[in-house]
C-alpha cells in the first residue's frame, strides 16, 4: 500500500504525507544500503519524489527531514499559508525577511517581556556596572521575569545562573560564544554560581552520530567555554551521559518533570510525531532538570527554594515554557529568562548557521586567512550595485552581514555609530566595512585560540567534576 502510486494522495492530511515520505526515505536508504536491484531502487525513488510533490502541492513547503508542517490556515483563494512567516524552533530559524526575525512579533507569540530602558537601568543599578553592550544594543532582548531576579538580589536572596550548549561538532563558531559572553557578565556582576549543561545526549538522539563521538565534543566545547574565562571556583560544566548517572537529585527532577508532561503537550509544543524515537519525546525533562537547584546538592546544599536565571537564544524558549508550567506543580520556583537574538549566517540574517556549513560563519578554529576570505566572499552586503549608487543612495545597515557582527562583536559604542553613519551615507564602501571586521574578527578569534590551548584536560576535569563551589547556601 504504502509504494502504491495509485494511492489518493490528495486524501492524506499534511502530517500523513509527512509521514509518508518519511518512511519512504527510509525505504529508500534501506534498498540501496542492501544493494537492491537497480529497477527496484528507482521506483522508490520515483514514488519518493512524488510524495515529496504531494507534500509541497498540500502544504506550499519543501520536504525537511526532522521538520513536521507547522499548523495551516485556509486563506481566500483556497491556498495554504503559514500563521507566521518566522519559523523558530529549538532545531530551526527561517525567516522571507531579510532583516532576520521580526521579534517584537516572536514576543508576542511567546508572551515573554520586551527588555526596556527601565530594565536596562535597574540592573545598572543594582549592579553598579555599565549595561553590557549586549543589554544596551538590544541582542539581549525579551525576558521572563528578571524582575523577580532583580528583586531577589535587591533584598540579599540568592539565584544562580544556568545556560548550555549542544555539542554537535567538534568546532564551535563565533555566534555560540554569545550566550557565554553574555552569562559571564552576569555571573561577575552577580557574583552568583553557574551551571553549564552539555547535551550530549540530545544530540546523539537527534544527530546520526555515536554516543562516543557526542560525549567527545562535549569535552572539545568544554574547551571553549572555559576559554571565555569562566572562574573554575563559581562554574560548574557537566554532561548529561556523565551527570545523570551520579546525581539522584538531577534524575529525580527528570521523572518529577515527566510525570506531569503529556505526550500530547511535547508533541504540541516541540511538534514531535508518531515516528519521533522516544528518546526524543523524554528529552526536555532533562533540558529542564537544571532550571531546578535541587538537581546540584552539592552546590545549593540540598536547597529547593533558589530561582534560576537562564540566558539563551529565544528558539530554546519552548523548554522553558514547559519549564515553567510544571515547576508548581512540583513545588519548585520558575525559572526566569533572558533571549538573545539570533546570530546571523554569513550569507544573511534569514537562517541561523550551521556547524556543517564551513562557510556559514566564523568557526573558533579559523586561521586569519580564512577569516578574511569568508567574510570577503560570503559575507552579505547591504551595499548598492556600483560605488557610484552607493554614494549617492548609502548602505543598508539592517541586512548587512558584516554591521550586524560588529554589532555583536565591537564594543566600542561610538565607533559602531561612526560606521553606522559612514556606511548609510555611502561615505564608507562594503569592502572597507568588511574590513573593519576582519580587523575586529581576527584577533579575537586569535586571542581565543590562545586561551583554548592553555586549558587541559586536567582542567576540564575540575570544571567537570561534581563538587561544593565557593559559596554558601
């Protein structure tokens, strides 16, 4: 039935077809890892591509493995369109724009809070220190109740801070420093503990890796996230493959959270499906173990009551969503947010980068050279045609790759604006702009190459270990 092309495709609904070329493709994979006869293997194939028209026909998206058809609306004339033209996910950021995401839209959607000038003061204040460039320029953007944070640090409370990283590759890029940038600030403004998840797991169940290969980068970024000058006394890095096995209260805090989860609520909220491994299905229990300070005894002293403040990327919103509905339930205190913007691919701000697209991004591991070419080559200009267009009309800032890294990446506010101007006005060309990041890019890049080669593995394995940090609860 399921290689009938005389089946009424027309029939199916847009998740049946998704699940049809699914298994197809695994048809597929499977006759040619068997060596199947030749006549055998391209009838499938040709039933595979028609079931990947069907699907487009239903659904006006391209086929993407690992990506079920987000929710449809009928519209006047009959066809379909998406709810929102962002797409954001935990595995997925695509958007027509070539600004990138429209997030005083994503707010909305996700019922989080903008982060206004009256935020920004009240951590100036109750720090003392000046607004990272991150908060001031709006790559920090949207939050879930820092104010409770702030309120609990005004009155002598403790929180501690909590972010992660998905080991998918053995090379990190320079957009995956952001969160770590940005969690450091925090943590020496605070003076507060830090945990640091690695989840190897997940990306084991969700990459076709070995479970060896994913604990393996786990230890590579480990590296790299101590190379941003995290203080081995304050910060604690684990992996879920090495943590679960020893913290009672950490797998406790899992089954708590998965007990009062539904099959239909991941599916609803992560859009997993039928053929999902279950794997899968249980994962965000463990993304949201951290957010609880009972899952590290050895840090909070047994303590159930401390909140935690968790800086990340908006698409990893979805796990704390859920997060944050349970913790109740369970009698422990929501975690609290602050989103980052999504760092922009080189070729343009509607897609994240990909760790298997060299020339994506910056990757830790690149050479001056390499950076120069890849921002020369790849880099998406917001410039004009010809230099004569560009002095009379200016630049485009909002889609120019290489302004928006140096948004990220210059802090020096006055310079960015002298560009900003320069740029817009045409008094600055696209090769000088692209210059001046290669400038900025390369020893940055260089001087955290310095810093990587000076951390062991004796080193990792004292940030590794589980053990009381330097404070007192």
């Amino acid at each position: 039935m399921a290689d009938s092309p005389n089946c009424d495709l027309k029939s199916l609904s847009p998740l049946q077809l998704f699940e049809r070329v699914t298994e197809q493709g695994e048809k597929v994979r499977a006759l040619k890892a068997g060596k199947a006869p030749k006549d055998e293997i391209d009838a499938a194939v040709r039933m595979l591509l028609s079931l990947k028209l069907s699907y487009k026909t239903t659904t006006g998206q391209d086929y993407q493995a690992g990506l079920p058809p987000k929710d449809l609306v009928l519209i006047n004339n009959g066809t379909t369109k998406e709810e929102d033209e962002d797409l954001v996910d935990p595995w997925n950021v695509q958007t027509s724009n070539a600004k990138g995401v429209d997030y005083d839209k994503l707010i909305v959607r996700f019922g989080s809070s903008k982060i206004d000038t009256d935020l920004i003061n009240r951590i100036e204040r109750a720090t003392g220190q000046k607004p990272h460039h991150f908060l001031r320029r709006g790559i920090f953007f949207s939050h879930r109740d820092m104010d409770q944070v702030l309120d609990a640090y005004e009155n002598k409370k403790p929180f501690y801070l909590y972010t992660g990283r998905g080991p998918s590759s053995q090379a990190m890029h320079v957009g995956h420093l952001i969160p770590f940038l940005f969690t450091k600030w925090l943590q020496e403004v605070f003076d507060v503990p830090l945990v640091i998840q690695l989840t190897d797991d997940e990306k084991y169940l969700w990459k076709d890796m070995t479970i060896e290969k994913a604990y393996e980068y786990a230890r590579e970024n480990a590296k790299d996230i101590i190379a941003c000058g995290f203080d081995v006394n304050k910060t604690f890095i684990f992996s879920d493959l090495d943590y679960l096995g020893t913290s009672a209260g950490f797998y406790k805090n899992i089954v708590k959270v998965q007990k009062h989860v539904t099959f239909n609520q991941v599916k609803g909220i992560f859009g997993f499906t039928d053929s999902d491994c279950i794997g899968k299905i249980s994962f965000p229990a463990i993304q949201a173990a951290p957010s609880f300070s009972s899952s590290f005894p050895q840090i909070f002293n047994g303590k159930e009551n401390i909140q935690c403040l968790i800086p990340c990327a908006i698409d990893q919103d979805p796990y704390f969503r859920m997060t944050r509905d349970v913790a109740p339930r369970i009698g422990q205190p929501k975690p609290a947010l602050l989103h980052s913007v999504f760092f922009p691919a080189l070729q343009g701000a509607q897609t994240k980068m990909s760790a298997s697209d060299p020339n994506s991004s910056i990757f830790l591991t690149d050479t001056p050279k390499q950076i120069k070419t890849k921002i020369n080559k790849h880099a998406f200009s917001g410039g004009r045609d010809t230099i004569e267009e560009h002095r009379k009309y200016g630049g485009n800032c909002d889609v120019d790759v290489s302004f928006m890294y140096l948004t990220f990446f210059l802090e020096d506010d006055d310079r960015l604006e002298q560009l900003k101007q320069a740029y817009t006005s045409g008094e600055l060309l696209t090769g000088e702009l692209k210059k001046v990041l290669i400038e900025t890019m390369q020893p940055l890049v260089a001087a955290h190459q310095e810093r990587r080669k000076q951390v062991t593995d004796e080193i990792v394995k004292q940030f590794m270990t589980p053990r009381k940090l330097a404070f007192e609860f």
